[in-house]
C-alpha cells in the first residue's frame, strides 16, 4: 500500500493538500512537492525532469490555519530555498510567493495551489457569452475634436480649451480630468497638431463627464470594456467592443484564492483565523485579473490601454475581497454588508495594474448579505419581474444564487452548494479541460458506459475515439460530466435511491467495484496505458447529494415562501446550465419536478448581465432599482432549509413526486442497503 493509502492517524509523515483539484496525501518529511503531485495524478507540469529548468513546475504554498482541510500550515513546512531556486530567480524571475514544485521540499503539513499556468490541461472557458442584442449606450465613449492652438493674448490652458471645443462640436456642457489624464493632456494635443479623440466616462445620466483617455488625431483602434463574472471558484471575462457590443475575446482562469477555501464560508473563516488574511486573498485575486486582463488583450490583439471599462459581478464574499474590505461580518448573522449599492470607482483603487491608471470600474449591487451582484446581473438578464409564468432560475456554482419571480413578485436565496459540481472534491474530478469526460451515458442492461472528452465530439464507442483523443487522453471527469455518472447510475439501478452504490452481484456487472466497505463504478480504466483509473465512488456520490440537496432546499424554501408546490418552468444559468442535459438534472433531483420542455438553459446569465451593464447606462439605472423589489430568504437562519435538506438526499427525493420526470425515465425500484439487488421489506431484529 502507497504511503498516501494509509490511514491518517496510522501515519506520521506530512499531509499535503493540493488546491484547486482537492487531492490529499501524506509523504515522508523530505519528499519533492513534485513527486507528491505525480503520485496523487495532480496536474502538475514539468518538462526538464525535475532539474529546475523548465519552471513549468512552479507552485504557491500557503500558510496559516486551514479549518476545511483540518490542516495549520507552518512557515517552515517546505524546505528552505535552494540554489537551484535563487540561480533561476536571479536570471529570469519568480513571482513572489512561488518555488520550483521539484525543489521545494515537503517537510510538515502544507497546503500547495497549482496555478493555471503550471497545469498541463488548461482550463476550458465554460462560461462564454451569449448572443444577445443589446441597445448600445455605454458609460465611456469616443469624441473626435478639434481644439484651439494656445494663444499668448488669450491665455487658457490646454484643458480649458479642450472642454471649449467639447462644448461647440459635442454641446457637452463641462468635464472633469483628474491628474493622470491631465499630464500627458499636453503631449496628445501637439502630437495630433490639435486634433485629437477623447474617451469620456459619464458615471450617470446627470453626472459630469470624466476623461479618461486622449489620443493624437482620430482613433481608429477601438474601445473596450471587460464584463467579469468572478465566481469563487473560476473568474469569467468578455472583453467587449464599446462601440458596438461584440464580443471579440473570452477567456478564464482558476480563482487563486481556492487554495484558502473552496467554499465561502472557508474563506471567510481563513479571514478570522489568520490575521491578514482578508488582504492576502485580496491580493492574490486582483493579481489574478491582471493576468487574466494582460491575456485576454493578447488574445484579441489589442493594447490592454484600450481597455478603459471593467464591470464586475460577484457574490458579497468576493465582492468585498476585490474591494480590500474583511469579509468576516458576512461569516455571522445578521451578515451585514460593508455596502450593498453600486460602485463607480477607478481601477487604481483597485489596484488593477494592467488597465490604465485612468480606467473605471462598475461593480453591481448586492441583493443581501448571501445574495450578490452576481443574482443582480442574473435578474438583469433573465428579467424575472416580467414574467407571466412563475419561474426558477438557477445559478449553480460553488455558492448557488436561486430566483423565484414572475410580474407579483420576486423572491432571491442562496445556497451553499460546494464545488461538487465543478468536479472539485471528486475523487477522479478535475476541472473542464481537454480530456475531461463531460458527458456519459450508461446502458441499463448491461451497466456498460459510453463518454465523451472535451476536445472530441466523439462517443468512446464510435470509431476513431482512440484517435481523436490520443493528444489529451482521458484524464478525468469534469462536474458536467460527474453529474451525468449520478444521474445515469440512478437510471441504470448502479445506484439507489439513498445514494448507494450497489456491489457486483447485486447489480450484475463487474464495474462496481469493491472500495473498503463501500463500491464504486468503473467508468474507464487505463492503468494498462499508464492512464488514471476514473471511478465513481460512494465519496463522490456522497458529495453530490449534499451539493443537490442544498440547492434543491434553496428553491424549495422559495416556493415555500411563494405558496406554491409547482412551478411553470426552470432556467439553468451559469457553466452547469449550459452543458447539464434537463434530464440528468432533474433524476438527480437537482429541481423542481416540471414539464421537460420548460427546462431551458441562459448560459452565462451573470456574464450576459455584466455585458449588458457594461453596454447599456439604462440597465445599471434598471438593476439599482430592480434590487430594491426583490425579497431576500435567508436560508442560513430558515428551520424549513434543514428540512427541505435532510428530504432531497434522497435521488431524486423522498418525499417530493415527480410525475413529469416518471412519464420519461422510470427509475428502478433497487436497494442496497442490505446487499440485495431489489427493494423488499426488512426485518427488523429482536432485541435479546
């Protein structure tokens, strides 16, 4: 047995936990980081065989105490630096906080993030912009003038006679400039012999317009903003054409600040327990957006100085560790927001560094303590408020933002549901990168499994898969794909109705695999090939119903609160609506019971509501007032939240019918929990 197959308290050697994948194991004291990570299958990179060459093996340690993963990080739980380490940061640089994953050694408990550009499988952007029209009206704008030279018998300054010739050939009654975009004022205007564009912000529809940009002559290289959706697990961003709303780039990167916590509440609690904490999180995501910002340009082609608007969406933990401000209030009732209004404030106070010193930044209203800008921008886009028809739209991430609206009412929660479902904490989980399984499918005779990759179209059972999936292989299953497995287990009679998997007798296949006390499914094997063995376990399907349970408690606390036991329909927003199939969602008892058909998907819907803001000064006014309407249920503080909880463990519920679900799949009476193949009456025994 591997030292990391020991049990915990069998075992004396260091724990390592590595984030963002979740993957845990213990290592004798003096064992490369390097090793570790290709022991636990960690998507590590390295290239020159652990030499400290190649860099691609470069990793971020944190420190401090780390209550998710029971774990305190001492300072000196990695070897000290090395002169391998100090010779390649001396001639091509390290940033600050990294080692060389092959020289840091572990030597006590540590916890080690693997930033996205040391991982092999690049993360796929799930959450890409949706087509959509949208009436252009943006904040900042483009303005072609022709100014005055000086005069020495009509002494004004270069400003003066920049507003005089805004307000003749623009009628744009006055400006503001602040220090940066006045120095280099002076500089445009004789570059450009007195012709020049300026780019104006104008925060509100009766606030004075503030230049942010100038350049010489007439400025043809565009105008760009970035609406961001950053999530706690994935930061999202479309950088967008401000003159005519295209998105012409859209590009993601892991959240840094996972390695703290996975879920809210963790980080949070990182905050109280470290002291700092708060500001080293903060760092780490706005560095985190310089890098996303810098590569997205590249991607486009553009100067990153052209970018002169960013929006945010966010929930209230991340929004106020962008903002610099301590989460910890939002940890405890009555979980009081530093402000819960809409933000307008330069990116430098930000500390953006990759846009200009001069860009502006407009950050959404929160609903409540629980309920962010991110559920603001969905109710932007998705406009429950004008509904006829009651409808549940459902945001799943790591933190869950669940609507309930039509033209009466609207009603906002959120809940808690972990990032089971963005393959996080699943034991072959990985995060949506070529040769991820996202989709599966099982055979309910002969338990058999067919799946596809990411970056193939094709099913494992058609010819030519080997082929197109040679480069990636198959690596792991994302959360689309997890999600799927429960749902096709349940559908198969793999899996009951409690969540157990049943052993190879009693469902008569092989693939369910013995594990401890407990079984698992096989969905591919390729340790013949030196590949991964991709299992479902009863862990995995334990994380899942706590996750599905929690957000199927959320909307039904709504429905609570609305009155009502149905609903018309369901829109599945966020990288889970976009590639869950309405079927799966609904075996797996993730929503309401309702006609199948009315199970439609918004894709990026937070995403599509920072776009739309960004775009349109109208839909800011709109969502400020919007969120004043909407009524927050707290489901942190609600008895009945417990109660909905404890009922949907069961796959899809226990005791909640769903009627539509049985007219297309019916799901087979099996039980497991005495080891039997069917479901039948139990004896209980006779106390002596």
């Amino acid at each position: 047995m591997d030292n990391q197959d020991r049990p915990a308290e069998m075992s004396k050697d260091p724990l390592v936990v590595f984030t963002p994948s979740g993957k845990r194991g213990r290592f004798p004291a003096g064992t490369p980081v390097l090793t570790a990570a290709r022991r636990l299958g960690v998507d590590l990179d390295s290239v020159c065989g652990g030499r400290g060459i190649c860099s691609k093996c470069q990793i971020t340690p944190s420190y401090g105490e780390f209550s998710k993963h029971g774990v305190t990080v001492a300072p000196d739980a990695l070897s000290e630096w090395n002169a391998v380490e100090d010779r390649y940061d001396r001639k091509r640089g390290l940033k600050p906080g990294r080692r060389l994953g092959c020289q840091a050694q572990i030597l006590r408990d540590v916890v080690i993030d693997v930033p996205p550009e040391s991982q092999v499988h690049r993360q796929v952007v799930r959450k890409a912009a949706a087509v959509r029209a949208i009436e252009m009206d943006p904040a900042t704008r483009l303005f072609y003038v022709e100014v005055d030279a000086p005069d020495m018998h009509e002494p004004t300054g270069d400003l003066e006679r920049v507003k005089r010739a805004l307000r003749a050939q623009w009628e744009i009654d006055d400006i503001a400039a602040d220090l940066p975009a006045i120095a280099g004022l002076q500089k445009t205007l004789r570059k450009g012999e007195f012709r020049i564009t300026v780019a104006l912000h104008k925060a509100r529809a009766d606030s004075v317009p503030e230049l942010v940009a100038a350049w010489p002559g007439l400025h043809e290289a565009g105008l760009y903003g970035l609406a961001i959706d950053l999530g706690s697990t994935t930061i999202a961003a479309h950088l967008t054409d401000l003159e005519t709303g295209e998105v012409i780039a859209s590009s993601g990167i892991m959240n840094p600040q996972i390695r703290f916590g996975e879920d809210l509440m963790s980080r949070v609690s990182y905050s109280m327990m470290n002291p700092g904490g708060d500001a080293e999180m903060t760092r780490a995501v706005r560095e985190a957006l310089d890098t996303l910002t810098t590569e997205i340009a590249a991607e486009a082609g553009i100067e990153p100085g052209l970018i002169l608007e960013a929006v945010f969406v966010c929930n209230p933990v991340m929004h106020h560790l962008l903002l610099g401000i301590d989460p910890v209030e939002l940890g405890q009732a009555p979980f009081a927001l530093a402000t819960s209004s809409a933000l307008d404030l330069p990116a430098r106070d930000l500390g953006l560094t990759a846009l200009p010193a001069t860009a502006q930044v407009y950050l959404l209203p929160c609903i409540a303590g629980h309920v962010g800008a991110d559920a603001a921008a969905v109710t932007l886009a998705e406009e429950p408020q004008k509904s006829e028809d009651l409808v549940l739209i459902v945001d799943v991430g790591t933190n869950a933002e669940i609507i309930l609206g039509d033209k009466r009412r609207v009603l906002a929660c959120s809940s808690p549901t972990g990032p089971a479902f963005e393959g996080a904490q699943i034991s072959s989980g990985q995060r949506a990168a070529a040769g991820a399984i996202d989709a599966i499918r099982i055979d309910p005779e002969t338990k058999e499994p067919r799946f596809r990759v990411i970056g193939s179209e094709l099913w494992s059972d058609e010819p030519g898969f080997a082929e197109a999936t040679a480069a990636t292989g198959i690596t792991g299953i994302c959360g689309s794909g997890i999600i799927e497995a429960v749902a096709e287990m349940r559908m198969a009679g793999v899996l009951d109705p409690s969540g157990l998997i049943g052993s190879a007798e009693a469902t008569g296949t092989a693939r369910c695999i013995a594990e401890g006390r407990t079984h698992a499914y096989v969905i591919h094997d390729g340790t013949a090939e030196g590949g991964p063995l991709i299992t479902v376990t009863q862990g995995d399907i334990r994380a899942i119903q706590l996750a599905k349970s929690a957000l199927y408690a959320g909307a039904r606390l709504l429905m609570d609160e609305m009155g009502v036991d149905r609903i018309d329909r369901v829109v599945l927003a966020g990288a889970f609506g976009a590639h869950i199939s309405p079927k799966h969602a609904m075996v797996l008892g993730m929503i309401p019971d309702v006609v199948l058909d009315k199970v439609t998907s918004a894709g990026n819907a937070a995403g599509t509501g920072a776009r739309l803001a960004l775009c349109n000064l109208a839909a800011r006014r709109a969502i400020e007032e919007n969120v004043r309407l909407i009524t927050k249920v707290e489901t942190a503080i609600e008895p009945r939240f417990q109660e909905h909880f404890v009922a949907a463990n069961a796959i899809p519920h226990a005791t909640d019918s769903f009627p539509e679900l049985s007219k297309i799949v019916p799901l087979p009476a099996v039980s497991f929990n005495a080891g039997g193949g069917e479901d039948r009456p139990r004896r209980r025994r006779r106390r002596s």
